[in-house]
C-alpha cells in the first residue's frame, strides 16, 4: 500500500483507513508493507517502508520518491494518493481508492495558497485515475469529478470495536461528541459556539466533548477539550456520548459517522457529499445547514423518540460499511480476473 499519511504522526482520515485495511489484511493471511513519509505505528503487525522527506511540497515529491522505489516483489499495489508517475506496470495488479475529490475541497477551501494546491491534487488524482488498472472511489457524488470511475468501495469501521455499550454506559447528563479539527473545514470552533448559545441554555448540564488537537484553552462553557484519543478511549467516548456531531463543510466520505452510528449514537450533520451518502441522505441521521447545527441538537437532546430512531436507522446503515465487508470487495478487486464494472446509471 502507499500512502502518505498514517495515525503515527497525521490526523488524516486517509491514515487511519489505511492501517485499518492493511491490519484486516494481515489477519486474513496476507503480507502487507505499507509505504509512507510517517513513521511506523506503533503496534502495527502489517510492514513498513518508510521515505522519509524534509522541506516543502513533500506531498508532491513523496510521488517521485514512490516512483523511484523497485515494487517489483509485490503482487499488488493498492494507492490512496502519490501513485500517479507510476504510469509503466510495475506490478501485476494496481488499484487507486480515491478518498474524495480535491477539486470539490478546492470549492470549499480558505486561502489562495491552498486552494491552488488542491487543484494540483486534484490533477494528480485524474492522472492517478488512468494510470491505475482499477480505480475505486469512497462515496458515489465522487464521481462527479471522474465519471469514468465505476467501482464505489467505501471507507470501512470496525463494527466490533465501535458498537454499541451496554445498557447504562451513556453519560449520566447529555453529552455531545465532536471528532474533528477547531480550525478549518471541520467547523470545531462554529460548533462550540452554537453548543455555547443554543445547546446550553436548554441543556445546563450538556458538555461538548471534542476529540480535538487543537482546542484552545478556554473554549466556553461546557466545553471539554480530550484531545487525541487512542482506539480504545475513542471508542469509550462514542458509547458515553449522547449525540455525535460533525459539521464539516466538505467529507469525502467521513468515517467519524459511521464510528458514531455503529455506537449507537444518533448522528448530526451538515449536508457534505460524505454525510449525505454514509446516513443515505438524512435517512440514518439529521443533515441540517451549519447555521442551523445547535438548534438541531438542542431538539435532539429533549426528543428521546428521536433520538432512539435515529440511532436503530444508524446502526443498520453502518452494517454497509463495516471493515469486513469493505476488505471482502478489495480482496475481489486485488485479482487480475475481477469482473469489470457495470456502466453507472444515470441518476
């Protein structure tokens, strides 16, 4: 696998699906080494390969390194970025996942300087899409951008660590879960400041729980920064929380709802291409615009009819995206024979 990022020093989602497929695939028998600019995780039982760069625009340079690597013992390349010099076969079989769209972030993005980069990931990505024997996108709106791309393979969860607790384990006063980023697209801070002004007046006792790096130090009243948490606190804090929320203004696809929802959480979201596909738009959760998030919330909280529909519609959804069924399709996807796709219907 390549991948530029992983848990061991990113916060991309891209990281963490990736060391959970390559760990799926070990279990089942196969040798992984996942090549990467971050250092080994710690724990890891699949291999690594570490091009290790220094100064700017290493996300673009880590590309040539890669190509510059001999893969040639490998059965399979599986790409989530950086493949896209790799256009003469070096290796039996070649897949790209791609985890969104970064001309669709490139909308979304603030500043110059980064929007122009993700327009230049965003050519990268269309070159990767040709240069691969098999190219897969992560949600369905995706395509879009690359019509051409028929397979949709999903981000996967493991269903059995985020599940729901038993009974009693939810916080004894409403708390609502965020995981995600203060600053950026993530909306941590616009989310505090609602939780600030809609939730608590209604809920005194509510706390916003932010799974978060950076918080700063006084971020409002009920409040509570946890930082980063390993899987095991994670998946502790999904089955204590009352709610979950992530209003993002851009997911490819958005593993923390599906964590969320395989816990049993009811889920709250902003209407993003990925939000829209994993609660199979608003069916499995409440998609609602970013002004509208602590309000929304604030209703959840007194609902509990609401709240136990939501979260028996989030727990059958999840069932679409656990990490079994996920690495079940790329296993499929890994043999030279596997079936071309069907022509997408119009929609």
């Amino acid at each position: 696998m390549v991948s530029y990022y992983l848990p061991s020093a990113s916060k991309q989602g891209i990281g963490y699906q990736v060391h959970e497929l390559a760990t799926e695939l070990v279990r089942r028998g196969h040798q992984v080494d996942v090549i990467s600019d971050c250092p080994p995780v710690p724990g890891a039982v699949y291999g690594h390969r570490h091009v290790e760069l220094a100064g700017a625009l290493r996300t673009f340079r880590f590309a040539t390194a890669v190509r510059r690597l001999d893969l040639s013992g490998y059965d399979v390349l599986h790409a989530h970025g950086d493949d896209y010099w790799l256009w003469r076969r070096r290796v039996p079989r070649h897949v790209r996942t791609l985890h969104g769209s970064c001309f669709e972030e490139a909308r979304r993005i603030r500043g110059a300087k980064e929007r122009l980069r993700m327009v230049l990931l965003g050519c990268s990505e269309l070159l990767a899409s040709v240069v691969a024997d098999r190219t897969v996108v992560v949600s369905p709106a995706t395509r879009r951008w690359y019509p051409w791309v028929h397979d949709v393979v999903p981000n996967g969860v493991d269903t059995t660590r985020f599940a729901p607790g038993r009974t009693g384990a939810r916080a004894d006063h409403p708390v609502v879960l965020f995981v995600g980023a203060w600053h950026g697209r993530k909306n941590g801070a616009e989310l505090a400041r609602q939780f600030v002004r809609d939730v608590r007046p209604r809920h005194p006792a509510a706390e916003l729980w932010m799974v978060s790096r950076d918080v700063p130090d006084d971020p409002g009243p009920g409040v509570r920064a946890l930082g980063a948490l390993d899987d095991a606190a994670l998946a502790e804090a999904y089955r204590r929380a009352w709610a979950f929320c992530l209003p993002s203004d851009y997911e490819g696809f958005g593993i923390p709802y599906v964590e969320a929802m395989a816990s049993g959480l009811p889920v709250v979201a902003t209407p993003n291409v990925g939000a829209r596909y994993v609660t199979d738009e608003g069916r499995a959760g409440a998609l609602v615009p970013l002004e509208g998030v602590g309000a929304a919330l604030a209703d959840l909280l007194d609902d509990g009819v609401r709240r136990a529909a939501l979260v028996d519609a989030g727990l059958a959804r999840s069932r679409d995206f656990s990490l079994e069924r996920v690495v079940d399709r790329y296993e499929e996807l890994y043999r030279p024979t596997a079936p071309a796709p069907a022509p997408a219907r119009a929609r």
